[in-house]
C-alpha cells in the first residue's frame, strides 16, 4: 500500500520498471485547479498497457487513491518500484 493514501501532495513521481529492470517515470502533478495531470515523460501512455484510461488514472489519483493507481499501474506490463512525493 501506498503511504501516500489519501493525501494530495503537488507532485508525485513513480519509478517503474519492466522484465528487464529498465526504469521509467511517472510524474503527477497539480494544475491550476488542483486535478492531477499524469506525465509519462516521453513514453506513449499505451506502451504501459494499463487496463484503463489515462484520466482514469489521473482521477484515482485525484481522490487520494493511490494504492488503487499503483494497482491499476501493476496490472499493465510494468510494475511500481518506488513512490516518492513532495
């Protein structure tokens, strides 16, 4: 579970990695009106096969749920290896 749960810091960044411990970065951060937006910092969001949308991701992330986005993360071909946040 993610220690972040049901907090909204302003940025949030996730390593991931793949089969062969390449590591890649997820950055959320809040916009103008406080909603999470997601940057997967120069991959197509599709490369990850998540099983759901990308704003789906963005509004779990706007509730606070982070365990469910590290979840729905972990269920596509990469996998969380470490949150940090600010």
């Amino acid at each position: 579970m993610s220690t972040i749960e049901g907090t909204k810091p302003r940025e949030v960044v996730m390593t991931l990695t793949d089969y062969n411990s390449n590591k890649y970065l997820w950055t959320f951060k809040q916009n103008q009106d406080g909603d999470y937006k997601l940057s997967t910092n120069g991959q197509a969001y599709g490369n990850f096969q998540c099983n759901v949308d990308k704003y789906e991701i963005e509004w779990l992330a706007d509730e606070g749920k982070w365990s469910e986005v590290e979840r729905e993360v972990n269920r596509g071909v990469k996998n969380v290896y470490k949150i940090k946040s600010r």
